[in-house]
C-alpha cells in the first residue's frame, strides 16, 4: 500500500507541476512580452523551497505544496508602486492587454495537450484492436445483439481502432438516453453489420465509473482455464500444499471454469480458510487454504502466490493479430495532436454541460486523489501512456480556469469583458464581492470532489 501511495503521488507531483508551470508560464511570457513587470514566478503554494532572483527583479520559486502556483505582477491595487514604474502595472494595462494576459494561462494548457499528443503518436501508442469479449446476458449491448468475439468498427459513424477511442466515442453519449449506432463485424463473417445500443436505461456507477462495462461492452482477453502455475515461496499456496499443474475444480463448493473466476474468488476471501477442490494427476483431493491478503489502491483483497497459467498457442497467436502500434510520422502527428486535444475539449465541455442539466451525476467528478490514482496507473503503464494521461488533465485544466468563476482565470476574463462593453471597469466593491463568492465556490467544489474521492476508496 505504501508502495503504490508514494508511486501515485510521485506521478501526480510531475504531472502537476508540469501542468501548473506551463500554465503560469504563459501569464509571465504574455505579461513580459506586454511590457507587464512580473514580481513573483511560483510553482507551488506556501513555503518556499527554492528560489531565485534574478537581475531583472522577478523572484522565481518552488514552494512546498504542489498544488496549484501564481505569476504575481505590479498592481496599484495590492501596493504602493513608484511613479517611474506605473506604466509597468497590471492594471494600468488596456483591457486588450489584459485580456490577452488571462487569456495566456488556459492557451498554454491546449498548446501543451497537442505538443504532448503530437510527441505520444510519433513514438507510437501500443494498442489492441477493439475486440469484445463475453457479454453480460441481459445486458445492454447483449440486448442490441452484440455477440462476444465481435470486433467494433464505428460508433455513431465514427471509427474507431482500438478501445482508448471506444471509450471516449462512448464517453462523448454519457447521460444520453436516446441510442447509440455501433458497427461491427462477427468473428465468423467478413460483412460489417449496424446495431443500435438502447440507452433509456443506462446507469452508470459513481464509484467505479467503468463507461464500457455499464453497457456490457467487456474487453476480449484470454480465457485460462483454472490451472495453477508458478508457486511462490512462503505465500499461502505453498505453505497448503497447492502444487504448479493442480487444476482448481472448485472453492468453498463455487465451481471455477476459469482463471478469472479463480481471481475473483480469492480476491474477495482475505485472510480466510477456503476449501480448494483440485485435480492432481487425475487424482481429486480436497485441500485447506489459508489465503493471506495485500493492501491495493487502499482496498484489502484476498492474495495466493500463484500465476496464473501460460498462454495457449491458440491465445498468443490471437493477441498477436490484435495487436498493433498507432503511430504516425513527425508532421502528421500534429494534426493527430490537435484533432485529440480538440475531441478531449469537447468531451470535457459536454461532461460538464450534461452535470448542469442533470443528466450526469455530479459524484462522477474526480478530485486531487483520483487524479493521484490515474497518473500512478498511467505511468506505471508506460511513458507514452503517462503522455496521454498528461495531455488529458491540461485540456481539463484548461477548461476549469476558463470557467466564468472570479479567482479563476474565466472570472477575470468575464470582468474584463464587461469592461469592454461598459468603457469602464466594474467597481472595486463589486469585483471584491466576485472574489469571496468565487472562493466559496472553489472551495465547495474542491470539498467535493474530495468526498467523491473519498467515497470510491
């Protein structure tokens, strides 16, 4: 648990800290370009832990808490600034400029989500084609007709190639309760054939969003059967005389037609004795198990110390023609970069115009742990899928700044609108009145998604 919880914040310090120096370092770059003096460059809240003037004045630091920073920049309104140096204020600034300065932060998150898109598909994303895997009886895709083994081709006309697209051609219908148009082709015919996927009923749980899985839409993967395979020493399988080969016909009388069912027996069984029902050498024996138990994701689960068998020819040949790499040259990956940034975009906006309206639920919203537990996940699975995660959350973070709530970025942008239109700035008072609402509301919205956080461990 230690383990995983240290990996998981370790991830989410870079990721953040990348995310929020970008973010910051487009206010400084437009604000220095504007003739805009710049006091105080921070990546971090709180106390400092590094820092450094430099010749031209401005302080740059890393501060102990990484979660957010600020570009501090000569204002008449937060001190007494010299006669010499009023044309360098902010807020002596035309509201142009200004805006163009707000503006700079949330562009930088978009740039930054297309420059790591861009360099995410020249490396190339390891990827399997969409094939489906046993499908729920009862469930939605089973009731459109979808069959296991059949592979997706399109969703609403849209195609796609593997299933990071699925998800988010899926994602984009959350809430919906019309129909979804899916093609696919059947593992015995070469025909592509359209069914319709009836969404009236479709829930999805906000404690474990799985998108896919709450329409029935299982990922393919090998079926092994129940055969044990490596032992590990002085885990609870060979402390009870479990052997590599013994085929598991049944535990605590639940009969184990495969792996996964052995899985998720023993997963749910922590620290408890089971009995294990096995054929050895065409010989059937009972045998005591004492399973012990891991700490995952803060969630306590049974554990063995066996792996599971080895691929079947059959299987390994199957994942090799599923298997591909999405890869695109140095040019066309940043029409790749821009189309992905654009579809996270507006994804992220429909998500958040389908929460106002009710049609989906607010506790699907993830805070600072759930952001911690996915860029752990991403990262340990890769550098190129971290990159993906790393694009992801700066289009969202670029979004929530942009949102009209005073503190943030889309607060200032909104005043400074009115501005335009009015010919003059809205008064003090009422700015500073903007400012406490905007920071109760940050704050509720930070309590709860932390909640939601909470309430999914």
């Amino acid at each position: 648990m230690i383990g995983s919880f240290l990996w998981n914040a370790a991830s989410f310090v870079v990721a953040l800290g990348v995310l929020v120096t970008i973010h910051e370092f487009g206010h400084f770059w437009v604000a220095r370009k504007l003739g805009v003096k710049v006091l105080r460059f921070s990546v971090g809240f709180g106390k400092a832990l590094w820092s450094r003037t430099a010749k031209d004045g401005t302080e740059y630091i890393i501060a102990a808490i990484p979660l957010g920073g600020y570009v501090k920049m000569l204002d008449e309104r937060e001190g007494e600034v010299a006669e010499h140096e009023k044309h360098l204020a902010f807020n002596r600034q035309k509201v142009m400029s200004r805006i163009a300065i707000v503006l700079a932060g949330p562009a930088a998150n978009f740039l930054l989500a297309i420059f790591v898109y861009w360099w995410m598909y020249v490396i190339g994303v390891p990827a399997l084609k969409p094939y489906l895997g046993e499908i729920p009886v009862s469930s939605i895709a089973a009731e459109a007709g979808i069959e296991s083994g059949d592979l997706i081709i399109a969703i609403d006309n849209r195609e796609v190639g593997n299933f990071r697209e699925v998800s988010l051609a899926v994602a984009r219908r959350m809430g919906e309760k019309s129909t979804l148009s899916m093609k696919v082709r059947h593992s015995s015919e070469t025909i592509v054939r359209e069914f319709k996927l009836d969404l009236t009923d479709w829930q999805l749980d906000s404690k474990q969003p799985d998108v896919l899985g709450s329409l029935g839409l299982v990922r393919w993967q090998p079926n092994f059967p129940p055969i044990l395979g490596e032992i590990l020493p002085n885990e609870a399988a060979s402390r009870s005389g479990l052997q590599t080969g013994d085929v598991i016909n049944s535990i605590d009388g639940q009969v184990t037609s495969s792996w996964i069912d052995v899985v998720q027996l023993i997963s749910k069984s922590p620290d408890s004795e089971l009995t294990f029902n096995i054929n050895r050498n065409e010989q059937i024996n009972n045998i005591k198990v004492r399973v012990s138990s891991r700490e995952v994701d803060g969630k306590k689960l049974g554990f063995l110390g066996v792996s599971r068998p080895e691929l079947s020819e059959e299987h390994r040949k199957m994942i090799e023609s599923m298997a591909y790499r999405q890869q695109f040259s140095f040019f066309s990956a940043i029409g790749q970069g821009i189309d992905k940034t654009w579809e996270i975009t507006l994804l992220t906006f429909r998500f958040i115009g389908k929460i106002f309206t009710g049609e989906v639920s607010p506790k699907n919203l993830g805070g600072p742990i759930t952001i911690a537990q996915g860029a752990g996940a991403y990262a340990s699975y890769g550098f190129v899928f971290f990159l993906n995660f790393l694009g992801m959350i700066s289009v969202n973070l670029g979004i929530i700044n942009l949102l009209p709530i005073p503190v943030l970025d889309g607060g200032h942008l909104f005043y400074y609108l009115v501005e335009l239109v009015r010919g003059k700035p809205l008064s003090e008072s009422f700015q500073e009145v903007g400012y406490r609402v905007g920071m109760v509301l940050v704050l509720s919205l930070m309590v709860f998604t932390i909640f939601n956080d909470i309430s999914r461990l």
